[in-house]
C-alpha cells in the first residue's frame, strides 16, 4: 500500500457531522467604511433637519408680521 494511499470503510460506528461555518470576522476597513456611512447619514440628516427647522421659523415670523399688520390696520 503507498503511504499517500488510505481506505476507509463507512461501519455502524462511523460519525458523520456537518457543522455550520464558523462566523467571519470583519475586517477593520469594513468597519471604518460602516461608521463612516453612518457618520455620513447622520450628518444629511441633521443638516436637512435643520433646513427645516429654519424654514418653519421664517414661516412663523411672516404669520406673525402679518398677524401684527392685521391688527394695527384693523
């Protein structure tokens, strides 16, 4: 028999299992690159948030200019 050469019989005693895939462990860039894309939305967020939050004051102080108009023409 050539040492490279192995038989092997399947018997009653044989165990046979198939496990899961161990987990992959992400590399560091993967997640650099994930904060970042999270940095990166946060920050459209908070500066459409506060497009927003500007506009509504601008609205508010024309409602309030012609609300004081009304009154002192009335």
């Amino acid at each position: 028999m050539n040492e490279w050469q192995r038989d092997l019989y399947w018997t009653d005693l044989t165990i046979y299992e198939i496990l899961p895939a161990p987990l992959p462990v992400p590399e560091p860039a993967s997640a650099v690159m994930l904060l970042g894309g999270l940095a990166t939305l946060a920050g459209w967020s908070r500066r459409r948030l506060r497009g927003r939050f500007k506009m509504a004051m601008a609205l508010l102080q024309l409602l309030a200019v012609q609300a004081h108009c009304l009154r002192r023409c009335a």
